[in-house]
C-alpha cells in the first residue's frame, strides 16, 4: 500500500486565496472531527524576518509569503507589532493569527514571524541563529549604528538561515563560515579581474606603441 505524501505543499498564501475565492476546503478523512484535523507538516516555517530600531523604524525585512503582499501593510504589521512587544520582557506573542518570536539588543528589536500553529522552538531557533551570527558579523556590536554600517552582510546572514520562508540553518558557525566563504570568493574574483585586466593593457599598449612610433616617424 503506498503511503500518502505530505509533500508538496501549496506555496505560503496559496491555501488562503483559496478560502477567499470561495475554493472547497480538503475533505475531513472518516471518523476525524474537522475542527481538530492538524496541519500538514511544511518547510515553509517563517513568513517574515525584520528588524527594527528602537522607534520601531525598518533597518531590515523579509517576507517570504503573500500574508501582506504590499509594502504599506508590512509597514502597518510591523507598526503593531512592535507597540504591542517593545515594552514587554516576553519572548512570544500571538498576533493576528501569527506566532512572534523577538528579542531585543540595545537599540535594535529582532523578530520572527511564523504561522499560528507553528513550533515556537523553531522559530526560537531562527532567532537565535539570527542574533548570534549578526554579533559575531558586527563584532559584539548588535546595534542600529554597525547593523546600518554593515548592511551587506546583515542580508547575506539573513540568507544563509532562511530561504523562501524555508530555514536552511539554526547553527550560527555554519552561518558565519558561509557568509566568510562568499564574502572571500567574492575577494577573490575581484583580485583575479584586476590581474587578468592588468596583462590585457600592457598587451594592448605594446600592440598600440608601434603604430605610434611609425606615425611620428612620418
């Protein structure tokens, strides 16, 4: 008897377009009450990442589903969000149907957005990955001044931990190990253009100096 998949999945904001549309719900299996039916397991764990300052400005977000498709509802989200969690010593809010882990650093408020029904370890786990490896990136310094300072590498760590709402990683050297090796890859393939480029004028002038010569001598 071949066993039921569980993958794959509807994109994030598939299922809830469809409710909107008037779409029929999966069908409840026999003898299971359809108020209790739990939720397929998904790799689409986060729905969002940001940061914000101590003002509840953005210096930093990612949305990873089409929960707020416009820039103006993730400003408005992320404006209640933070007066409901600035001024509480909680790790954990439930907030319009969303599980919010956060935490705070000087003058930096970090969060990560999850469905309702979402393991809170897991998304305690991004956070912290997240927090680790920026203070390791900025140097002890997890603050608005070296987050803005070294933006860049905010993002590429924010990459290397979440894809597509899909955590790719929880353990912070891993994260910092490859945010190094691109940033030297990177290096690398910046000296090598300047050596290739180098041979290639001297190569040029050397071809070009004889047709100069000939034109003074004329």
């Amino acid at each position: 008897m071949q066993r039921p998949e569980a993958w794959p999945r509807p994109h994030p904001g598939e299922g809830a377009a469809a409710a909107q549309a008037g779409g029929p719900a999966p069908p409840a299996r026999a003898g299971e009450p359809a108020g209790l039916r739990l939720q397929e397991p998904s790799l689409y764990t986060v729905k969002a990442v940001f940061i914000l300052d101590n003002d509840g400005h953005r210096l930093l977000a990612k949305y990873y589903d089409d929960t707020f498709p416009s820039l103006k509802e993730q400003m408005a989200f992320e404006k209640n969000v933070f007066s409901k969690t600035s001024r509480t010593d909680s790790e954990i809010a439930f907030f319009g149907g969303m599980t919010i882990v956060y935490k705070s650093s000087i003058d930096l408020f970090l969060y990560v957005v999850g469905s309702s029904h979402e393991n809170e370890l897991m998304l305690m786990s991004v956070l912290t990955c997240l927090f680790e490896s920026l203070n390791h990136v900025l140097r002890k310094n997890v603050e608005k001044r070296w987050l803005l300072e070294n933006m860049d590498g905010a993002f590429l760590v924010l990459d290397e931990i979440v894809d597509g709402g899909v955590i790719l990683e929880s353990d912070p050297q891993q994260v910092i190990q490859k945010v190094n090796f691109r940033a030297d890859d990177s290096s690398l393939t910046e000296q090598s253009v300047a050596q290739v480029s180098l041979p290639r004028l001297i190569l040029l002038l050397w071809n070009f100096l004889p047709s100069c010569t000939n034109y003074l001598l004329l």
